[in-house]
C-alpha cells in the first residue's frame, strides 16, 4: 500500500466535506448560529445525519442539542415524510431561531417537537422504545448518560450519533486529562465495549461516533 501523507489526508478530508453543498436556508441558519455563539454540525456531518435518518426510514428522531436547526433540518430532510424531530435545548432563544430554520426549509409545523430544558430532565419522560434515531450534540460530559437514556428510546436496530467526539484533538490524546476529554474517552470505551451495539467512529465534522442497536439481544 503506498504511503499517504498528512497533506494528502487534510485534502481529501476537505473534498468530502464539500462535496455536498449547503444551500441558502442552511447556509443561514450556519450564520445565525455564529451571531450566538455556537457551532452547528458541519456539511459533511449534516450530510452524514441526513443518509442515517434516510438509512433506517426514520419517523421518530431525538435530538438533544437544537442549536439554531442545522442538524435537525438535514436530520428532517433524510426522514421520512410524516416523520417527527423531537428536539431539546436548554435555551429557548436557540429553539425559536431553530423553528425559522425549519420553516424556511418548508417543514410542516407538525414535523417538529421543539421542548426547552435540560436533555437529562426531558429524556426520561419519553416513551420507551419509540425512535429510530437519537443524535447527541450536547455537554460531553453528560455523554454517557445521553447514551443510557438513548438505548432505552431506540428501537432494536435504531441508530445513536454523536458529534464532536474528535474535536480538538482531546479525545485522542491520553494525556489530554482535561473533563472534557475524559468524558469523551469514556462514552467512546461505553459505546465500543455494549456487546448490542455495533460500532463505528468517522472523522467527519469533528468526529462522529455511530452505533446501531442489535436487533435481537446478543447470545452468551
């Protein structure tokens, strides 16, 4: 096999995340997000979202982290058509720029769920089960509580995500001693060690860490 260097890797890192452009609606809801502070999935990763919700037919997605309705809209436009986002961020200014975002995009009312609070506080109260796909962009340090509370809302072949799980370089570093970087090294040791899940961790938008659920409950 020939070597690859870091140029060559850096390079086709970006091919991929440009391959599939943001259009004006997204590429608006990526500027408001900035004017508040915060970072939104980026076009690769959205892409990514998108073909998982596609993947498994998604009606039912959770989504905890609302931002101001990048992810969701790539998350509702890879479901299906009657499918239903249930979203949850902590701050209601972001849920209110997030309705626009989906209203722009020409996404029925009824299409999404939009609830104000902590995700640890709201996730309990819904229905066991119920979802095809949960996705996670949230505090890492809550990471493996997201992850238990996600294999309980997730049908058998469902599919968990979450994001940022490479950013900065943390994760990857054992040095790193950072809570952050803890937190993170220890969901990914959680989702890679449940023998219900099969795995996966992509480079894409910062990180990526994919798992779908079992189908039926491992043997042994």
């Amino acid at each position: 096999m020939p070597d690859t260097d870091i140029g060559e890797l850096d390079s086709a890192a970006a091919y991929a995340e440009g391959f599939l452009l943001e259009d004006p609606i997204l590429r608006a809801a990526r500027a408001r997000a900035e004017e508040v502070g915060i970072v939104p999935v980026s076009p690769g990763a959205g892409a990514v979202l998108r073909f998982l919700a596609a993947a498994v037919s998604a009606r039912a997605v959770v989504e905890i982290g609302t931002g101001t309705g990048v992810s969701g809209t790539w998350l509702l436009r890879g479901m299906r058509p009657d499918g239903t986002l249930t979203t949850i961020d902590v701050e209601a200014e972001h849920l209110r720029l997030a309705r626009r975002t989906y209203a722009d995009a020409g996404m029925a009312p009824g299409r999404s769920r939009l609830i104000t609070g902590r995700a640890l506080d709201v996730l309990p109260r819904l229905t066991d089960g119920a979802y095809d796909l949960v996705f996670c962009d949230a505090d890492r340090r809550e990471g493996t509580e997201y992850l238990t509370q996600a294999l309980r809302l997730l049908r058998p072949g469902g599919v968990v995500v979450f994001a940022g799980v490479l950013a900065e370089g943390q994760a990857a570093d054992p040095g790193a001693r950072g809570p952050d970087a803890v937190a993170v090294r220890e969901l990914a040791t959680a989702v890679r060690d449940d023998v219900r899940l099969t795995q996966m961790l992509l480079t894409t938008g910062g990180g990526l860490l994919v798992a779908v659920v079992a189908k039926s409950s491992p043997v042994g």
